[in-house]
C-alpha cells in the first residue's frame, strides 16, 4: 500500500487560493500556471491537487482562472447553483481520500442564473419544463425559500444577494453533514470547508463564514 502524498493544509491552501485570486484581480498572472510538456509528462503519473473547488457551471467563473492556478493545482467539480448531490459528495470524499486534499471550498457567484431561476419558480409557483432542472432548483428551494417571507422579498438586488449566499451555505452545510467519510476527515484529519462568493463585478472571491 502506497502512502498518500503530502499535501498543504488547509489553511496554507486557503492562502494559496487567496493569493492566486489577488494576482486574478490584479492582472498579473502567474508563469507558473504555465504548462511545459515536461510538467504534463509528470502529471499523466498522477496529481496531487491541493484544494478542492465545487463551483457554479456559469461561463463566467472557471476556477483555475479566478486563482490563478495550473494543471494538477485543483480538483474542480462545476455543477449550476453549486448544488450537492450525490455525485457531488462522492467527487469531493474521492479527492479526499484519495489525494489527501485538506480544503474545500464551496464557491458561488453573484447573479447566479440557477438562483434566479429558484426564485422566479418560488414566486410564480410555476415548473421548468424538465426534470433535470427541477432537479436543481429543487435543490436550492430549501435554503431561500424562507427569504420570500421577509420583507427582502420587495428587494429585487438584496434577495438575490442574500439567496446565493443561503444557497452556498446550505451546499457547505450538505458537505460537513450529509456525508459519514467528510464528517470524520473535518473530525479527524483536518479537512476544511467553507464557502465563498466570487463577484462578477469585481473579480474577487470573498471567503466567508470561516471559522475561528
């Protein structure tokens, strides 16, 4: 049996993630993301990310771009809304114990398109036409449902700001409770996961909730 290969921790990761977001924002990428063909010829043997990413499909948030990083850096798991299924539980306990990967990290966005779409069902009653997008607002529903009962409802730009932040909670909240393999490792071993907000305005992700 093979050990598993060291790997930052969590907060070291943090600190990585928050220093490549800076270099993002400020326009000064780093040669290190730069792949050489000897570096892809070293990662066709393996990889040994050192965060994990589970972050909303949208277009405009590619995870290695906004911290700055390069192949083999972060395991990336995209999905709309940034919801937690199955699946997803299994891709991040998989990089987990697998890779010996310390940090997650649960990254929505402002305007986020699948949490638009929750709310215009919450206040039409409607249905999406397909399953497979019920599915994801039926996902998100839990967690914001509640703000249509507060007077946030008659604030078009604070619902949606406090939706997607309830929405990347609740997905925090599915990943540190909803799995026995995450709640041992976070008891146990260190493992880390918060959530963050990356702002299509300003390029910045905003990691929050941490805790003390």
């Amino acid at each position: 049996m093979t050990d598993k290969p060291k790997n930052l921790s969590a907060l070291e990761a943090l600190q990585q993630l928050s220093e490549g977001n800076q270099r993002f924002i400020n326009n000064a990428r780093s040669l290190d993301t730069v792949l050489t063909r000897a570096q892809r010829e070293v990662l066709t043997a393996g990889q040994n990310p050192f965060a994990i990413i589970l972050g909303c499909s949208d277009s405009r948030v590619p995870a290695e771009l906004v911290f700055d990083q390069g192949f083999g850096s972060l395991f990336v798991i995209r999905v709309a809304g940034n919801i937690v299924s199955p699946s997803q539980v299994g891709s991040v306990e998989f990089a987990a114990t697998q890779y010996n990967t310390r940090l997650v990290v649960v990254m929505g966005h402002t305007h986020c398109g699948a949490v638009y779409a929750t709310l215009d069902v919450l206040r039409s009653k409607s249905q999406l036409p397909s399953r497979g997008q019920r599915s994801i607002v039926e996902r998100i529903s839990p967690a914001i449902a509640q703000l249509m009962e507060t007077p946030l409802r008659e604030q078009p730009d604070e619902l949606i700001r406090h939706a997607v932040r309830a929405n990347i909670r609740a997905s925090v909240s599915h990943l540190q409770h909803g799995s026995t393999i995450l709640e041992q490792l976070v008891a146990e071993d260190d493992l880390l996961i918060v959530g963050a907000e990356y702002s299509l305005e300003t390029g910045l992700v905003d990691f929050f909730d941490m805790p003390m």
